[in-house]
C-alpha cells in the first residue's frame, strides 16, 4: 500500500485531489502476489481520482477485522478507498464489474473487472458501493495471515 501510494501521490495532487491515509497501527499482514495487489490499488486509486476531476478528496483505511463474529482467530485485512465523486447511478453499481462495462467516456471496462478477478483469485472480495454522502466506497477483503514468512505487508 505505501508503494502504491508513494506512487500515486504526484498524480493525485496535481490532480487537485487530497488523499487521507489511516492505517491499522498494527501490521497487516496477507498471503498474496505484490504486483497484482499493487495493480489492484493503483486501478481504485486511479479510477477514485478520475471520478473528481475538480478535486476532492480519497481516503484510504486498512484495518484487520475478524472474520466472522463467532471466528475471531481468523482475520480479515481490510483495504477501504472512499472518494468524493458523483458515485454511480444504483442500476450500474451490480455491473461494475462485468467485462466491457464502463461509466467512463472512453472507458474500456476492463479495470474493474481485472480487479475484480485478482481479488477473487486471492480467496478475497470486493464491494462497491455510494457513500451516503455522496461518493463511493470500494472494500477490499483478503485473507490476513499471521505467519510474517509466508505473508507480504499491505501497509
């Protein structure tokens, strides 16, 4: 995530937008392929910046979450993008992520999707959603992992 967002900054500021990070004072943890989960980032951050082309802002909060109320040996790594843009029109948010679909002019629908398929493929889930205040909100769900070997840091 720090990559990402080292990354990214430039672009997000010179684009008028201003980016709120909170992260979980704890390390969080996940079992995942980097350069996937980095283009998954980058792809919400990106699309998050685009929908507020007069500036706004993105905030971006991990936190580890269990996995179900009775479970809470097991633990979920939370990733939630929130931008202030116009949202999505509620009959488009069930096909976000369908191949081919975009709200974009020009768009060519395939960010979501790979996104989408990423996530899937690291047993995670991603949620889509407007902000009752206007904006959306994408929550990311992976996996966390307790065992630092075989894990990858997200913050």
């Amino acid at each position: 995530m720090k990559e990402v967002i080292d990354f990214s900054e430039q672009i997000i500021e010179q684009a008028g937008v201003e980016l709120l990070v909170h992260m979980d004072q704890n390390d969080i943890l996940i079992s995942a392929d980097a350069e996937m989960i980095k283009q998954v980032f980058l792809n919400i951050i990106l699309n998050a910046q685009q929908a507020m082309p007069d500036g706004g802002k993105l905030t971006i909060l991990t936190r580890l979450t269990p996995k179900s109320l009775l479970e809470t040996r097991e633990k979920i790594a939370e990733i939630i993008f929130q931008d202030a843009g116009p949202g999505i029109p509620s009959a488009d948010i069930s096909r976000i992520f369908d191949p081919f679909f975009s709200t974009k002019e020009g768009g060519s629908g395939l960010g979501l999707a790979i996104v989408h398929n990423i996530i899937s493929e690291h047993n995670g889930s991603i949620f889509v959603e407007n902000a009752p205040e206007g904006g959306m909100i994408v929550n990311v769900s992976l996996p966390a992992v307790l065992d630092r070997e075989t894990a990858m840091e997200i913050v």
